[in-house]
C-alpha cells in the first residue's frame, strides 16, 4: 500500500486534511500526517518508508531525500517550489511537481490587505490616500498577477504588468499596460506588487536604483520570497525617501530594525501567511493529492518541474 506523508511546519486547515484523505484512502493509500514539526529529525523519520510526500514551504534539501528510500514524488503544495532540492530529486529519479493557480487568489487578496493597511495608516484613525487612480504594477504576472489585475481594476486602479512571459499583445488581451521590464513598470508605479519566484536569477534584483526609481508615495508589496529584495537597500531607501512603504508576508532578516526605525511605515505579518485561507488549503492540497493519484496509478506528470 502506498504511504503519503503531509509534512506541514505551518498545517492545512483541517477541512483541507479532511477532503486530502477522503482523496487518498479512496485510491486505497494511508494518509499520513506531520504537523508543526520544529525539529528536523521528525521529518527525517517520518520520510524513511513513504512512497509520496507532500510539503508547503517546509525544507526538503539532500538530507531529507536521502532519508526517504521509498520516495518516488514530492508535491508542493503551491506554486514556488524553491525549498526542495530539484538537482538532488532528479538524480535519485524522484518526480517533483507543484499545485500551480491553486493558491493565487489568497495571495491576491492578501497583497490588498497590506496595502490597505498601509495606506490608511495602520488604520489609526488619520487622513490617509486612496488608491482609486493610482498606477499598480504587477512584477511577475502569472496566476497572482491575474487575481491582482482583476482586484486592483476593482480598486479603479491603472494595471501595469512585467514577466519575461509576457507579452504586448497578451498584456492588451488582459486588458492591463505592457511595461517592457522592470525599469518601466518600478518608475511607473506608485505601488508595485512582487510575484516573482525565488531563484539564484531573482536573488536580491528588487535594489535601490528600482526602488529609488518609483513615483511619489511609493508602497512595494512583497509577498513572494524574502530573497528578491537586497535588504541593505532596503534599510537605505526607507532613509532617504520619507514617502516610501514597505509590506511583506515574507519578512526581511532586518525586520525588528525596520520596525523600530520607521514605524507605520513597514508592515510584516506574523508569518508567511499569503496562501494560508481554507479555501487555499483545500484549493491546493487536494491538488497534491489528486495528482499523487494520477502519477501513481496512470502515470500522469502533468505538473512535474524537474
Ligand atoms: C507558494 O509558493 O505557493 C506560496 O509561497 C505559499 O507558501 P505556503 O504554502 O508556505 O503558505
């Protein structure tokens, strides 16, 4: 019988396990589950004899890998699949896919929430902007990207998308502004939502020229990786531009620093929270679920990314 682990530092809502075993048991495997593990070691002896794994950003380097002899899948569950160790994976002939658009909406909306929050500062009760108007520029337009068009044109936002996949003509279909890179669309936007994945080509590119670059009452949202902002600049561009913001569910290293020193200025959650809504949970873990079944017993590998 074919065991599948679901190992989750940060777990899925309980609806979400439930319909992920109702999936499993009923292609005859055991469900098995981890759950806010904090030691690594758990995770080791929980991998030793599953046949399929599935994780959300929880770490699966070489270590792990080789602990899991019977290993012939890892699901993310999600779209960024930067914490588990692809060339290792391939190697060992493990198949590696992901859950992509299954939890875009939450980080969408997520991505309204921070900057709600920060333009009506804080919610204190002050005069604070609107955002009917403004010039919301997309860094990475895919499946987040889309939700985001389609809320900020709610907001009566102007939508401006970047991604190396995209193009003007798709861009006019979308019915948002072409922004032809990064230095278009950062000195064209007074807010910038980033949705780029987190990769050794995106590493620490958000820097002080792009963010120097960006219009009056500048607010730059991150919710995709931590890694993709330079963090020294940063700290920098929040010293010399009084009028720019920063909000993250991906919190920088320098957090405490930058909440002591530009207070209502830098809003950090208490966690990675973007895809964290049931409906996320459910959206993306019977994804995993689902497509363990169809590799297993059809051999489908429709969204294996190694
Ligand atoms: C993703 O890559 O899908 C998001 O970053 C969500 O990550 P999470 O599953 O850890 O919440």
């Amino acid at each position: 019988m074919k065991k599948v682990l679901v190992a989750t530092v940060k777990p899925f809502a309980s609806e979400a396990i439930g319909r992920m075993r109702a999936v499993v048991e009923a292609a005859g495997y055991e469900l098995r589950l981890l759950e806010k593990y904090s030691d690594k070691a758990e995770l080791l002896a929980a991998v030793a004899d599953v046949h399929a794994l599935i994780v959300r950003s929880d770490q699966c380097d070489a270590e792990v890998l080789n602990a899991a002899s019977e290993l012939e899948i890892v699901v993310r569950a999600g779209a960024g699949y930067d914490n588990i160790d692809i060339e290792t994976a391939s190697k060992k002939g493990i198949v590696v896919m992901n859950t992509p658009g299954q939890n875009s909406n939450a980080v969408a909306e997520l991505t309204f929430a921070l900057l709600l929050y920060l333009v009506r500062n804080g919610f204190n009760g002050n005069a604070g902007t609107e955002l009917l108007g403004k010039t919301f520029g997309i860094m990475g337009y895919g499946n987040i990207g889309m939700h985001l068009a389609r809320i900020a044109k709610g907001f009566g936002m102007d939508v401006m998308g970047c991604s190396p996949t995209l193009s003007p003509e798709q861009a006019t279909e979308q019915g948002i502004r072409y922004a032809d890179g990064p230095i278009d669309l950062f000195s064209s936007s007074q807010v910038v939502s980033l949705n780029i994945p987190g990769n050794r080509d995106t590493r620490g590119i958000i820097n002080r020229e792009l963010m120097m670059m960006m219009p009056k009452c500048a607010i730059l949202v991150n919710t995709a990786r931590k890694e993709i902002i330079n963090e020294a600049d940063l700290e920098k561009v929040l010293e010399e531009r009084e009028d720019f913001r920063y909000a993250a569910d991906v919190a920088p290293d320098n957090r405490e620093l930058l909440e002591k020193r530009f207070p209502g200025r830098v809003v950090f959650t208490a966690r990675k929270m973007g895809a964290q809504t049931d409906e996320a949970n459910i959206n993306a873990g019977t994804a995993a679920t689902s497509q363990i079944v169809a590799f297993f017993q059809k051999g489908d590998a429709t969204f294996q990314v190694n």
